[in-house]
C-alpha cells in the first residue's frame, strides 16, 4: 500500500472535522460575532470541500494493485495522452465507470445550480431549496460524490479505490447527518417538514416536493 495512497485517505477523513465545524454557523457567529463567524464558516467550508475533492483524487490516482472485470476482458480502449503515454482502459470498466459517471457529474453540476455555487461552495445559504433536484433528494451532490466515485474506480481499475468505496459512502452520510443537524437547528420545524417528505438520497418515483425554499448539499 503505498504511502500517497495512505496519506490520501488521512487526508479524506480528516477534512470531515474541518467540515463539522464549518457548518456550525450559529455556534461560530455567537463565539466571534455574526460577519467574522460567517466569513470563517465559508473559508472553512471551502476548506473541506476543496479538501474532500482534492484528497479523492489522491485516493484514485495513488499506485495501486488493478482488478479486471471478467467480461470482455481482452477489449482494451487505448486513450493517448503526452507523448509516448497511454492510457488502456478495459471497454467493459469504461462501460460501468460511464454508467455511474453520468449521472454522478449530472447530480453534482445540476445541484451546484439549484442551489448556487456560493451556498455549495459554503455550506450555507439564506433559506431552506425544495425545487429541481431538491424536491427529489436532499443531498444530489453528495450521492453524485458516491457514484463518482465508483465510476471513477472503474476507470482506473484501482483495488485499494474499489475496497475505500464504503468508507466514501459512509462518510458522505456523515457529511449529511452533520449538515442537517444544523439545518434543523437554523430552520426548525421547516427543515424537519422536508426531511420527512424527500428521501436523503434515493428519490421516491413520482413524488414532487412543491415547497419553494432549502439549504442543503
């Protein structure tokens, strides 16, 4: 196991901490005032976010044993890359990378729009949104976290990313836990409503939140 690959994972959960903090808004704005406790929350929000992003890519692109899908094996997509570099990629792993890419690249853009880049780059916004991706899910960027993760996996076919995958899911349900327990607490019974009619990730078919306000990841 190599040692890029150990600090990359230190590193992945040791921003959870960073995070935690950055979305304690009321307990930052009591104990410096309410513009400094802000502006500290949204640099620490940066923090971890850019933290989590950047420490991801050291958990896939760190050396690593690579596993191979047994199907279609001997079909191998050649990409060039800088001079005499290629990158092989089994056209079956490229298959599922892209089946969990897709729509992982499609929740994290789409959501970083419903909600705005500032409010997902910060953590926090100034009400609570229930519209697009919102009224489906509460968190479409942290799931689309989770199945970039696995359809990046896939792509570079790495055993140590593959056996991490737990790790990655259960730390964004912390991420989300965390998130909401402020929510709750900024919001109230709002918040709590919301909760209880839009799943945290898998949306319910057919189901519409028709509410017009939301603050979540």
């Amino acid at each position: 196991m190599s040692l890029w690959f150990i600090l990359s994972v230190i590193g992945f959960v040791s921003v959870v901490q960073i995070h935690f903090i950055s979305v304690e808004h009321t307990k930052l704005e009591e104990k410096y005032g309410e513009e400094r406790g802000e502006r500290i929350g949204a640099i620490l929000g940066m923090i971890s976010g850019w933290g989590i992003f950047l420490f991801a890519f050291g958990i896939w692109l760190s050396p690593q044993p690579r596993f191979l899908f047994p199907l279609l094996d001997h079909v191998i997509f050649v990409i060039p890359l800088f001079g005499l570099l290629t990158l092989q990629i089994p056209v079956i792993h490229l298959i599922i990378a892209l089946i969990f890419l897709l729509p992982g690249a499609y929740l994290g853009m789409r959501g970083v729009m419903d909600i705005g880049l500032e409010a997902s780059e910060t953590h926090r916004s100034a009400h609570v949104v229930t519209t697009g991706l919102y009224s489906k899910m509460r968190h479409p960027q942290y799931l689309g976290m989770i199945l970039s993760h696995i359809g990046i996996t896939f792509l570079v076919s790495g055993v140590l990313s593959l056996l991490i995958t737990p790790l990655v899911i259960i730390e964004n349900w912390i991420l989300c836990w965390k998130e909401e327990k402020e929510l709750v607490r900024e919001f109230d019974e709002e918040y709590k409503e919301y909760q209880h009619s839009v799943p945290m990730f898998i949306p319910r078919l057919g189901q519409t939140n028709n509410s017009n306000n939301s603050k979540n990841m």
